[in-house]
C-alpha cells in the first residue's frame, strides 16, 4: 500500500520513539505495575504498525529489514526458554532467582509497598524475553502480511 | 540420575528447543535443519521408550513445573494443586508412542520428500511444533494447558496444510476450512474450562474429576466437550474437513495429522472417562459414541469407494477407522455401569479400539507415505492419470500391498488383530453392530483392490518410463512402518497384554488417575 | 436443506451456552475461590513480584506462558512460509 | 436471574460469532465471526473473575482494606487473547491466499475441493 501524507510521516517519525520507550516501560515493569512482557510487546509492536502505515509497504524496506526482527524473535523466544531449562536442577519453570539476594532476588515487602525493581526473581528476565519476542512477532506479521497484501492484489486464476 | 525424573518435560522441551534453533540454524546451511529436526525428535522417540518402561513398572509419572520437587503435587498442605502439571499414565504415554514414532518417520520422510519446495526451515520447523503440540495435549494434567496445546496443534498443521499455497489454490481452501473447525473446536474447550473453571475454581484434571458433581452445567460443559473433540477427531457429522485438510497437506504431515486427530481422540476419552467416569449416566453417552462410530464406518467407506483421487480415497478411510475405534471404546463405556458385563466383554472392546488406534495409525500413515511416493514421482494423484506403477517402484508397491491388507483387516496383519477383538466383544454387546463392522471391512478391501488395480497393475504408460524407485530415506520411512505392522499382526497379544491392557485399566479406574495427584504419590 | 440442518445445530448450541449462562453462579460472588485467594496471599512471599497475574502468567502457570510464545511463534513461521515467495 | 446479566450478555455476543460464522457467505465475515467468538470466550473467562467493590490484584500504591479480584481469569485470558491474535492472523493470510488463487471471496465460488 501507498504511503500516506507527508504530514502523517513528519507526526510518525516525531511519535514512534516514544511509543516504543513506553512499550519498554511496561515490559521492564511488568512485575510491579499492570502490565508484562505481552502488554509491553504489543505496545512496542504497534509502532511498528505506525511506521509501516505511514510508509507503505512499499518503500518501508529500508528501515523495516523482517530479518532482522526473525533474528530478535528467536533470540528472545531461545532466551525464554534456556530461563525455563535453567530452573531444571529442581524443576522445569522453578523460580531460582526469587528471594536469593542476586539479581532481581530481594524479597517484596508483604502487603502495600511502592515497589522495588529489584524484587521478582526470574519474572522480570522472563517479560523482558517475552517482550522483545512479542515485539518482533508483531513486526514481523504485520510486514509480510502487508507486502502479502501488494503481492495477492493481483487476480491471478490458478 | 537426577535427569530420570525430569523425562517428561523433557520430551516435550527438546523438539520446542529445537523447533526455535530451526530458523537460526537455517541461516547457516540448508542441509543442518533436516538432521536437527530428525535428531531432535530421535531423542524424543528414545525418551518416550524409556518414559514407557518406567510408567508400566512404577505407575503414572507426575510432573510439576516450578514447584520445589518434581512430585509436590500439593504444596504445603493444601487440599487442591495450584501449579500445572503434566500427568503421564499408560493410557497418555500409549499415544506418545503412537506420535513419537509418526513424527520421527515423518521428519525421516521429508528429509527428500521436501527437497523440492522452497522454505524448507519453516516446514521443518512447523514440523516440530506440530509433534510439540501433539505430545503436549497428551502428557498436559491441566485443562487450560490442554486448550493451548491443542491450540498449537492446529495453528501448526494448519500452516502445514497450506504449505503449499503459494502456487496453488487448493491447499489455501483445505487449511481454511481446518483453521475454521479447529478454532471452533478450540473455543468451545475453552468455554468448557470457563464452565469448570467457574464452578470449581480449579484447572487440575484430577481435582475436578474428584471435586465434579455432575450438576446441571456439568452436563453442557460435557455436552460441549464431546460434539467438538469428535470434530476434531474428523468424526462423522463434522467430518467435512478430513478429506481436504489430508489429501492437500504434503504426505508425511498427513501421516502426522492422523495422528493428530487421534490425539484430540484420546483428550475425548480422557475427558470422558477420567473426568466424569462414574458419575455420567454410561449407557446414554456410550451409545451416543457409538452411533458417531457408526456413522463413521459407514458413511466414511460408502464415500471412500466413489473417490478417484487416491489421497481423498484414504482419507475417506481415515474417517471410517476412526469410527472402529469409537465403536470400540463406545461399547466399553456403555458397559462401564454394570460390572460383570464390564469384565466379560467390555474390556476386550476397550483393548479392540485403543489397539485399533496405534494399529490404524501405523498402517494409514504408510498408506499416504506411499501415496506421496507416487505423487513424489508421478506428480499425480489422480488414480485414472496413473497405471502400470508395479514395473517401476517394486518397494513402494510392496508396501502399499502391506498397507491395504492391513486396512482391510486380514490375517497376518495388525490390523485384523484389532478388528478381531472389536467383532468378537461388540457382538456380545448388540450383534447388528459387529455385523455393520464386517461388512464396513469387506467394502474398505473392496476400494483397495479398486486403487491396487488402477495405480500399480496394468500396462508400462509411456509418460512413465523414466520413473524410479523413491530415494533411501523415503524407502526406510515405509519399511520401518511395514516391520511395525507386521510384528503388531504376528504377536498381537504380546501388544495387548503389556501395553495394550495398563491403558484401558488407567482409563476406566478414575481413582488411578485422581489418586496420583491428590494422593501424593 | 443445509440452512435448515445449520439452523438447527445453531439453536441447540446456542442454547447450551444460554443454560449455562443461566446456571452459573452469580456473578461477583465466586462461590469457591480458595485457589485464588492462595494466589493473592502467597504470590508476593513465593515469587516476590507485586503483580499478582505477572507471578502466575511467569512462575506459577509459566508453562502456559511457554506455550503461549510458541502458539505466537507457530503463527509468525505460517504466516512467513504461506508468504515465502512474495519477492518484494 | 438478575445476577447473572453480564453472563447472559456474553453468551449473546458469543451467539453473534457463531451466527456469523454458520450463515455469512464471505470469507472475511465467516474470520470475524471467529474473532467475535474469541473476545465472547474472553469476555466470559473475565466475568467469572469478578469479585463485588474487589480492586485489581496488585500490591503497589493499592488502596489497602480492599478485597482483591481473582487473578486466575485474568492470567488465562492474557493467554488466550495472543492465541486470538494468532488465529487471526493466519487466517487473513490464507484467505488473502484464496482471494489471489480463487479471484473471489465467496464461498459458493471457493469450493474446488468436492466428493
């Protein structure tokens, strides 16, 4: 598809990083405030959606490389799972890291606290993972289908 | 060895870790992620062999994820398990066997099967995802886990279905109408799950199965549950999408798609038997499968015998063996009530359908294996189109030989072993049943010999002349699933006693199944 | 014909589902919820997260979770492959 | 009867899906349909996990003395919204592929698959 005015694109360059940064926020916070690694994902991924909009599929190629987001989606989807082997000296999903003292071990506060970061154990590797997965799994939809779209446009009988 | 414990997540986790390595493998050569993925599901194949001499010593595994110990099933006192939890008896590692082995001669099949098309680390990875999801709806304890594996079942062979979409039509419209009745299929499960869910408050098989109180909404969740588990497993009524979704997927994800429906299948037994075992009124719902089975058989061969397509043909027949089996477990079910007819006959029913699945599995799987070399060679599936093949493709006509003769039930091979033990127990239930089963056999031999005569005798066709053997590892594929067929046909009750027997025993006993979670160990 | 057969499968199913809804408990009161309420007491001491559903989504019901990403995966590898040959 | 409306209007919606799944000649109708039907069987999974005047259930900043909302419905329906999401997609691209293959959307038409 087209891209569109030249007004929507200057807006687009202008809002997609924010968009993006606040995806990251809900992804990193996901164990304190509403939100995890599939809110966050699809927030960011929406950006996505934006630029690819406001570019059209056809000349978005420069910026929107799809191979690139495969790679992250493996690599993200790779990391969650070695997070669930790492846990296999107990069991497959155990929680090594909560209330250990390393990273993101501290134990929460029992009851109404305002949250600290460093609490949660596995959770917050395990969104940040999830995060980037749902990320690329977005842009990587939304890319092909839209170039499916130009691609199938053509009645062809077979 | 701290690993032994740890097998079945394990047999799931490698072909999940191997379907992500896929893609990034691929980017390094072509040629790695046809072994990668045989390699992977070898492991898997291993470690459901050694999971299986485990289960029949010990006795059904539990496995909890997160939890402090693999067996906690009830952390700290409480009275119901909180985490999922995958529960291996005999009857759920029977059908692991059954996909284990599908998909690794599967993955064997295409290692030159797929050669031609293009995209060969996504069709390798979908492969992979397919066994994962296969493996996961039949080791799952967990109603809600069961809904996402079936889940990635469907999104996987529906992808798998529509490989081939890019250049023709066909495929696109068999994969829509499968997408179409998975997802239905899929959210009516996951009404059921909101209905129990709802109720119970509990996601754990085995607690609500101790917890059920078969009240009002308990009948409709079951109401829902069983219309679309025998959809899935291309039942009659709702069996429109059986023979496009089998005849236009690629051969070896044919073969693995059967296997596929029998595990949507199992989950309908499993739900029936584990879930509501006593408290459901046996006799009404036994007949109601039965009647399904019925129609299976019977509609399932009529339509068969008019097919030219020699792909639809087997389909066709698909449906129709999947109507013994419900027969089979049908008449077992209607006797659960009353004991002594139990022990007299409704047992040997039981083994008759549950044998009849691996059985029906091995010989159709070999059945489309060869029906894709013939394809693979001729490029044809249209049974008028070809003629003559015997001249050149000695092994695959041999195989096919092996194959019909043991779809059509005879003697040396398994297939007869199973339908011996459907006749013998059905006719003691209602005789006009196992009338209906025999001649549905006669009629299924009678379409083989009509394909047989069409595809492989005749004269040399010139448009023929340069067809050769398939290649090596499509040639294994077939002999593996050959010697199966007629070792299962030479020693059936070697089979049936150790295998066969703990699975039916897992099935009706519902304490076996509720005991092993609630009950500790 | 069809019409009629497809009519009729969707009255029955549509009352099934309408029973239920009829028959389910009233809403806002969840007669049973202990598993629940293990969830909310436990969750912050077990897996320190204050999110209660991030500490089931990740470490109770991780597993899920697990099979969630792969269902996202298997989605993006079909739709890749049913669109391998757009050159574009 | 009064206090399960909202289960009453879910099931309506859920109804709505599977109208339009059964009846609609299009392709495109016959996805929405599916899609009505995930957000009708979300929808139900969060109505079960309501609790009366309850707040969402998570510790930071929330207003202590309050009764919390189930978790459970809410952790299965973030589950079952992605595989919504992926259903969807893959069911675009294939009728996208039939529109390519088959000109038209139309079921009467999309039908080469018979006997």
């Amino acid at each position: 598809m087209k891209g569109m005015s030249r007004i929507v694109k200057t807006v687009t360059n202008f809002v997609y990083g924010f968009i993006i940064i606040f995806g990251f926020y809900i992804i990193v916070h996901g164990h304190l405030t509403p939100g995890g690694g599939f809110q966050g994902g699809a927030v960011a991924g929406s950006a996505f959606a934006l630029l690819l909009v406001s570019y059209g599929s056809l000349n978005s190629k420069k910026f929107l490389k799809d191979d690139i987001f495969s790679l992250f989606e493996n690599f993200g989807l790779t990391l969650f799972i070695i997070l669930g082997f790492s846990g296999l000296g107990i069991t497959f999903f155990y929680n090594f890291l909560a209330n250990s003292g390393g990273w993101f071990g501290d134990a929460a506060l029992i009851g109404v606290n305002p949250g600290d970061m460093n609490t949660g154990g596995v959770i917050p590797l395990m969104n940040i993972a999830v995060g980037l997965e749902v990320l690329s799994a977005f842009g990587v939809i939304v890319l092909t289908m839209a170039r499916g779209a130009e691609f199938t446009k053509k009645k062809e009988k077979s | 060895m701290s690993l032994s414990n740890h097998i079945p997540i394990l047999i799931i986790a490698i072909p999940l870790l191997a379907a992500f390595l896929v893609p990034l493998v691929s980017r390094i050569n072509k040629q790695a992620t046809g072994i990668l993925t045989t390699l992977a599901l070898g492991v898997s194949l291993i470690l459901t062999i050694v999971l299986t001499a485990k289960i029949l010593s010990v006795g059904p595994q539990v496995y909890v994820f997160g939890a402090t110990s693999s067996s906690l099933t009830l952390p700290s006192g409480l009275k119901f398990p909180i985490r999922i939890m995958l529960e291996v008896d005999a009857m759920s590692i029977f059908m692991g066997i059954i996909t284990a082995v599908v998909s690794f001669l599967g993955a064997i099949y295409s290692l030159s099967f797929i050669k031609k098309y293009d995209g060969v680390d996504k069709y390798y990875s979908l492969l992979l995802l397919l066994t994962v999801g296969m493996f996961g709806m039949e080791f799952t304890g967990d109603i809600f886990n069961f809904f996402v594996f079936l889940e990635i079942a469907s999104i996987a062979s529906v992808a798998l279905i529509s490989f081939r979409g890019i250049d023709f039509g066909e495929p696109a419209e068999a994969g829509f109408k499968y997408m179409v009745v998975s997802s239905i299929s899929a959210l009516m499960v996951l009404f059921a799950v909101g209905i129990f869910y709802g109720q119970y408050d509990l996601l754990n098989f085995a607690a609500i199965a101790s917890v059920i109180k078969y009240s009002q909404l308990d009948k409709i969740a079951l109401g829902l549950l069983i219309p679309v588990l025998a959809m899935k497993a291309g039942a009659v009524p709702m069996h429109m999408w059986t023979p496009d979704a089998y005849s236009e997927a690629p051969a070896p994800i044919t073969m693995i798609l059967v296997a596929a429906s029998q595990a949507s299948l199992y989950a309908l037994f499993r739900v029936v038997f584990s879930l509501y075992n006593i408290s459901l009124n046996a006799l009404t719902i036994g007949w109601i499968i039965i009647i399904f089975g019925l129609l299976s058989m019977f509609i399932g061969v009529t339509m068969a015998i008019v097919q030219k397509d020699i792909k639809r043909l087997m389909a066709y027949h698909a449906v129709s063996q999947t109507g013994y089996m419900l027969l089979g477990v049908g008449v077992g079910l209607a006797v659960l009530a009353n004991p002594e007819a139990l022990k007299d006959y409704g047992i040997t029913a039981m083994e008759g359908g549950i044998f009849h699945i691996m059985n029906h599995a091995m010989y159709k799987g070999l059945l489309f294996l060869t029906a894709g070399a013939l394809f693979f060679r001729t490029g044809t599936r249209d049974l008028n189109k070809m003629g003559g093949l015997a001249h050149y493709m000695k092994y695959t006509t041999i195989f096919f030989i092996i194959g019909a003769a043991a779809i059509a039930g005879l003697p040396p091979f398994n297939g007869f072993a199973s339908k011996l033990l459907i006749y013998e127990s059905v006719y003691r239930f209602n005789p006009l049943l196992s009338i209906i089963a025999m001649v549905v056999s006669i009629l299924t031999l009678a379409s083989f010999v009509k394909v047989f005569h069409s595809a492989f005798l005749g004269p040399k066709l010139p448009q023929f002349k340069d067809v050769k053997e398939t290649p090596r590892s499509m040639v294994f594929a077939m002999a593996v699933l050959s010697c199966i067929i007629v070792f299962f046909g030479l020693f059936p009750d070697l089979i049936v006693k150790n295998l066969v027997h703990p699975a039916v025993i897992s099935l009706i006993e519902q304490l076996q199944y509720t005991g092993t979670v609630l009950g500790g160990m | 014909m069809k019409k009629i057969i497809f009519g009729i499968a969707f009255i029955i199913f549509f009352s099934f589902l309408v029973v239920s809804a009829i028959n389910m408990r009233t809403f806002g009161e969840p007669t049973l919820s202990e598993m629940d309420d293990y969830f909310i007491e436990n969750a912050q001491s077990e897996t320190g997260a204050n999110n209660v559903v991030t500490s089931i989504v990740f470490d109770y019901r991780g597993f899920d979770t697990l099979g969630e990403a792969t269902v996202l995966f298997t989605a993006v590898v079909g739709v890749v492959a049913l669109f391998r040959g757009v050159k574009k | 009867m009064i206090g399960n409306l909202a289960y009453v209007a879910v099931v309506i919606f859920i109804g709505l899906g599977i109208y339009s799944l059964m009846f609609k000649k299009n392709l495109i109708k016959i996805a929405i349909g599916i899609v009505l039907i995930e957000n009708g069987v979300n929808l139900f999974l969060i109505t079960l996990g309501y609790r009366k005047g309850a707040v969402a259930p998570i510790y930071t900043q929330s207003p202590s003395g309050q009764a919390m909302v189930l978790p459970t419905p809410q952790a299965l329906t973030l589950t079952s919204i992605v595989i919504g999401i992926a259903t969807t997609a893959l069911i675009l691209s294939i009728a996208m592929i039939i529109y390519k293959h088959y000109g038209t959307l139309d079921t009467d038409q999309v039908r080469r698959l018979k006997g």
